[in-house]
C-alpha cells in the first residue's frame, strides 16, 4: 500500500506534517510518499527521522504549494506542479492509494473533481467528518456532509446517506450503520420541503434509517451517519467543538478556583484527562471526500504531527478495503430502484 501525503499543505508545514507521516510510516506496512519540495521534507527528515528507511517513506518532488489565500479553481489550473495536485494525480495514476492534505479545503475539492472526476450518479461529493459520542465509549458517528455543499436536494442527501453507510461500514467495521437525518423535530412532518422528501425516500431505502435526529441529540450518538447538507452540517460541528471547548475550560477554571477544589481535582484527574482525550480532535483521523474516484482525505489545516499521524493510520485503514468500488455499486442499485 502507499499513502501520498501534501507534505507542503496546512499551517504547519513542512515540519508537523512530515513528523506526523513519518512516524505513522514507522507503524504501517505501507509506504509513505511525501509530495513537495524536495529540498525542505529532506530537512525536515533529517532532523527528526535520521534513520528513516527509503522502503517506508519515499519523497515525490513537486515544486509549487497551493496558498490559503489562493483561489482554488485558479491555483489548480495554474499550479500544476504543486503538492496537492500531484498528491492527487497520484491517486488518479494509480501510483497511490489514498492522499491526504491539510491545506486548502476547496482547492482540495476542485483538484479531486477535476484530477479524479465524480463517481458515476454522484452529481455532488461530500465531506465526511468523525465526531466522537458521548453515550458509548469508543463509538464514534458521522457526519455528512460537513461544509462541501450549503444547498442540497433530496437526491444529494440520498447520496450522502448511501456514500456514508459504505464508508461507516469500511472505517468503523459495523455491517448495517444506522441513518438519521438532521432536522429541527423527531417528527417526519418537520423540516423544509425538501428534507420532508428526503425523509420519505429514506424511509422506502433498504438503510437502516432511523429517523428525524435533533442537533441536540447529536452529541448522544443517534445514529451512526447522521445526514445534512454542508452548511447545516459545518454549523453542527463548529459549534460541538466550542461548545466542548469551552466547557473543558470552564470545568479546569472551577478545579483551580480555590484549595479545596484543587484538592477534588487530583481525585479526578485521571478521568479528566479521558474525557479530554476522547474529544482531542487531533485522535479523530482525518475527513474523506466521498464521491471522486478515488480516496482523498482533507485533514484540519492546523494539524500537529501528532493529528497527521493518526489521519494517516486512519486513511491506510480506509484504504486496505475497497471504499470507492462499494460505493459506486450502492450507488447503482439504489437509482435502479
């Protein structure tokens, strides 16, 4: 196996995201190729990995690097040389089997439709992120789609509900996830026109379609894949991570408060330190784009190397079973149907 990595792409790159890589290299019975200036990831290599193995990290030199700041349908079509792209064209030529970055999500998205093309029947791919789950420990569920489309019909959501079941399956080993669609009610009358269809087609699918899910339930784990259009979908998480936020502070600010409290504090630490580890965001692995042929994984842009490694033990999971192949067969006998 062979997982590309856009050593130049995020916040902290080079450094953090080829630290990351390299340690999860040391770990998997795959290769790591790290894509970008050829000059900067072997500095960075021989600071940290000294020692490292050409049959477990391999740099594929790529001059050019995609900005923040760029314009993502323009940066792809002008930086052909950059990191991302040829991350991506990668996947395309077979020469690897999952990519990831941490840099600019929507160039992400236009290198990944226009290098990769959609899957066929997919008019729009999603973003798929993690979110860990209160009510059962270890469990996590899924949303999708998390910030790629703000406007969706029935038809699109479907496709999340389908495209999210097969990766639920590949990621998380449960044969028959569960589905819920996020409205603002329980009740299959609720919600805009559009999500009252949608609800009906679920209902009539062969998903194990569980119903209407409130945000509020959302931490509790309702449902494995929870369904939404993108913009309802980034508001979700968005808010899941400030509110845990601000939270985690507000609990450690009472602890330190007075003696007393510091006191009860030492009693509990322990287990603090589990609940702060469960909702670390850097543990969650990375967010596939599910619907390009092939598999694409856009990690948090401010990733550490300590997020880069388990995005890439994440994506190398993913990419040992056959994702992209399950997907565009559910696809095709759902719109038979």
């Amino acid at each position: 196996m062979k997982i590309a990595v856009d050593a130049m792409g995020g916040d902290n790159a080079p450094a953090e995201i080829v630290r990351g890589a390299a340690r999860a290299a040391m770990e998997l019975d795959a290769t790591i190729l790290l894509v970008g200036r050829e000059k900067d990831i072997k500095a960075e290599l021989n600071d940290y990995y000294w020692d490292f193995s050409s049959d477990k990290i391999q740099i594929v030199n790529a001059a050019e690097v995609i900005e923040n700041e760029d314009k993502p349908v323009h940066a792809v079509r002008t930086k052909k040389d950059s990191s991302m792209v040829r991350a991506v064209e990668l996947v395309r030529d077979g020469e690897a089997d999952a990519m990831l970055s941490a840099g600019n999500t929507g160039a992400l998205m236009t290198a990944s439709l226009l290098r990769l093309g959609r899957i066929e029947g997919i008019d729009r791919p999603a973003i798929v992120t993690s979110v860990p789950v209160i009510a059962e420990d270890g469990r996590f569920e899924i949303i999708v789609d998390a910030g790629a489309n703000s406007e969706c019909k029935p038809q699109n959501l479907m496709d999340f509900a389908y495209m999210g079941s097969v990766y639920y399956r590949s990621a998380y080993g449960k044969e028959s996830p569960s589905v819920g669609l996020i409205n603002i009610g329980v009740e299959e009358t609720k919600g805009t026109p559009t999500l009252k269809e949608t609800y009906q087609l679920l209902k009539m699918s062969s998903l194990n379609f569980v119903g209407n899910v409130e945000a509020r339930e959302v931490p509790n784990g309702p449902a494995d894949v929870l369904v939404c259009d993108g913009f309802v979908g980034n508001v979700v998480l968005k808010l899941s991570e400030g509110v845990t936020k601000t939270t985690m502070k507000a609990i450690k600010d009472a602890i330190y408060s007075s003696a007393m409290s510091k006191a009860g504090g030492l009693l509990i630490k322990g287990q603090m330190q589990k609940l702060k580890d469960k909702f670390n965001y850097e543990t969650y692995g990375s967010a596939p784009i599910l619907g390009v042929n092939g598999l694409v994984f856009k990690m948090h842009g401010s990733s550490s190397a300590n997020a880069v490694y388990h995005a890439v033990h994440s994506a190398a999971r993913v990419a040992s079973g056959n994702v992209v192949e399950e997907i565009r067969n559910s696809i095709k006998d759902y719109q038979k149907q």
